[in-house]
C-alpha cells in the first residue's frame, strides 16, 4: 500500500468535543489531525473563542479560533433541554472518545457524566479537563493558563531575579494539558479494545504545568533550596544562556568540559580555562555571574551572526533570538512547513500553524476547513437518526 493510499492511524475513531478555548480543542485538533472523525459539540452561541481576540477576520469567527478546530464538524445542541441531552445520548453511543471542559460538577447537573454516558457506551474514554482537576481542594475554582501557571509553581522560576511576576510567554499549562490529555486518552481508547471497558480522564492545567518542574524540583527535593528565577540561564549548565553581542543578544551553550574547552580557544582566552573558578561545571554554575561578565567582554567584540557562525563552525550550539514572523518565515520555519494556508468558505485563504510532528507514513492532513457553527447540523443528526439508546 502506497503512502498516498494508507488509511490515516485514527481514521474510524469518533471523538465528541466538548469542549472550549484551547486545551480540549487543541487535542481535538491533534486527534481530527490524525483522521479521527471530530464532532464540535457547541452551545447554541458556539464556543466562546469564535468572538476572541480583539480583532475581526471577514466573517464571525476568530483566527485563534481557526488555528485550533481544523478538521472537525459542527453540531449544535443545548444540553440544558432534555431535547438536546437525549441527541446528545444518541451520539454518544456512536463515539469512542468525549472531552469536556466544563467546571466540575457541571456535567452531572447536565447529566452527560461520565457515569450517564458509561451506561449507554461502556467503551466510551471520557476526558475531563479543568483548571485544577476533578478532586482536591481547588478542583472547584475557574482556573485558566495564568492561574494554573501562577500557582503551579511555574511563574516563581519566570523571569529575572528581584523582578515583577512573568509568566511563560507561550500558554504552557494550556498546551501542555492538551498534550497529557491526548496521551491518556490514545492509551485508554487502546486499552478499551483490549478490555470492552473505557475510562474515565481527569486532566488539569495545573497538573500538567507541574510536570514540567523536573529539574527544579530535582534541585529542590535534592538540595532543599527552592528553585528561583534564572533569566535565561540554566540551573543544570553554565555557560547556557543568552550572551550579548555587539549589536544584540544570542544564545549558545558550551555545557561540557569539551565544549568549554572549544568555546575559550575560540575566544581566545586560554586563562578562561585555566582559571580555578570555572574548572567544573559545578564551579562555573557557582561563578556565573562573573563568567557570564567575562564573556560578554569578548563577544561584545563582534556581532551576533558572526558569532553564531564562529561557534557553529566549531560545534558549539548557538542560535539567533527570533521574532515569531522571523522564525515562521525563515527558512527552516518554511521548510518544515510550519506555517499553512487552507482553504475557508468565508476566509479564502487562512493561515494555519503546521502540524507539530510529522507522521512520515501516514503524514497528517487538512481535510476540512474550521467548521461554521452549526455547519454540520443535517449531516450528523442524520446519521445518527435511528440509533436508538
């Protein structure tokens, strides 16, 4: 079977998304992705982030909206009327998945639980995700990518010493949920055909932001001392970090004792390396601060680029700071295709971030626009009609 002709991995699988704004839809996205048969459950209104983001594309929907719900079709229901709860039942004894973002508790005052749904689908792998989980003394509060990363821990390691609170620049909890959530779900789908039993999914922003402490709490649980903000350093290598050139910042690492020795022979400062202070890793991570000083005299000799090249050519990896537009619209953004341009019936033309891994065999497609809301309406609940629960 030819690559052009192999059925996409998920092609046959069903998945309700129930959800809004970016976790769950961004899985869903990931899933649709991958030739899962994605159903958008929206609320008469459609999903809150149709009408984000300040600024207006041609027709309603946002292009935050755009880039996260490619791949999938639209069905209205209101799950407050018993109408829409018993289409919804109908639906989901057809689907292998459900993820849901409501605030705990509210899908059972819905009664579409996983606990409703299992009764008609025990198959069914129901993925809950929320702020801060489904239990535990916080599992009740609203809780989005701020508030997860602000009191997950993450925010104290953000930024420079002694500076105003920062958080990621890029929705980390968020994005990170998603990918969990997808990780626990294909598990669980894969563990259903083996067993007829699915399970339920309990996904947390704040857990997922928590995953990501590794080192620091590594650095914690081995030393006692609680992680704190490091710029751009790192607590595991020095010199790694961004270093100030005559016309601007880069970043580079020379994190092994060989890749120290090639970083002194190029600058030229033999001293460096014969210096007591900086004869281990551990002893450079001590005296950082004036390491860094050290460097910055010499690399404040010549521009970035020429210095990016120099310790390129050597084998010490270095790297320009690029904008998003630079690093999208470079050259190597634009040949791993992460920038993509599909097919809208309002938009035209849209852009789309490219798909994040690549499926060699069974490479990803886009196969359908971001749906209009309620675009898929008459199709679904045709096929659906007859299925009795």
């Amino acid at each position: 079977m030819t690559t052009a002709t192999r059925p996409l991995p998920l092609q046959g699988i069903r998945v309700l998304d129930v959800s809004q704004v970016m976790a769950g839809p961004f899985a869903c996205m990931l899933l649709a992705d991958l030739g899962a048969d994605v159903i958008k459950v929206e609320p008469p209104g459609g999903d809150q982030t149709r009408g984000a983001m300040g600024f207006k594309m041609k027709g309603p929907d946002s292009m935050g909206f755009l880039n996260m719900n490619r791949n999938k079709r639209s069905l209205t229901l209101d799950l407050k009327t018993d109408e829409g709860r018993a289409d919804f039942y109908k639906l989901a004894e057809t689907a292998d998945v459900i993820v849901e973002n409501y605030r705990p508790g509210a899908v059972q005052r819905l009664r579409i639980d996983y606990e409703s749904i299992k009764r008609i689908n025990p198959k069914i792998v129901y993925v809950s995700i929320s702020g801060f989980g489904q239990s535990g003394p916080w599992a009740t509060r609203p809780g989005f990518d701020l508030m997860a990363q602000a009191m997950s821990g993450v925010m104290s390691v953000t930024g420079y010493p002694g500076e105003k609170p920062v958080k990621a620049g890029v929705p980390v909890a968020d994005i990170g949920c998603a990918l969990f959530a997808t990780y626990g779900l294909l598990a669980a789908y894969i563990g259903a055909q083996n067993s007829g039993v699915g399970q339920h999914i309990d996904a947390s922003l704040f857990d997922a932001a928590m995953a990501f402490s590794i080192w620091d709490m590594s650095e914690y649980w081995g030393t006692g001392v609680a992680p704190t903000k490091l710029g751009t350093s790192n607590k595991m290598s020095a010199p790694y970090q961004a270093v100030k050139a005559r016309d601007g910042y880069l970043v580079m690492g020379a994190t092994n004792q060989k890749l120290w020795a090639k970083l002194c022979a190029l600058l030229e400062r033999p001293d460096l390396l014969a210096h007591a202070d900086y004869a281990t890793v551990s002893l450079r991570l001590k005296n950082r601060e004036a390491l860094i000083a050290a460097l910055e005299e010499e690399f404040a000799k010549r521009d970035s680029e020429d210095w990016i090249d120099a310790m390129l050519a050597t084998g010490i990896p270095a790297g320009p700071i690029l904008s998003y537009p630079e690093a999208f619209e470079g050259e190597h953004g634009t040949h791993r295709r992460m920038c993509m341009e599909i097919d809208h019936p309002i938009e035209g033309k849209v852009k789309n971030i490219g798909f994040p891994v690549k499926l060699l065999g069974t490479p990803q497609q886009v196969r359908r626009h971001p749906p209009l809301l309620g675009e898929h309406n008459e199709e679904i609940m045709a096929e659906i009609r007859g299925v009795t629960v």
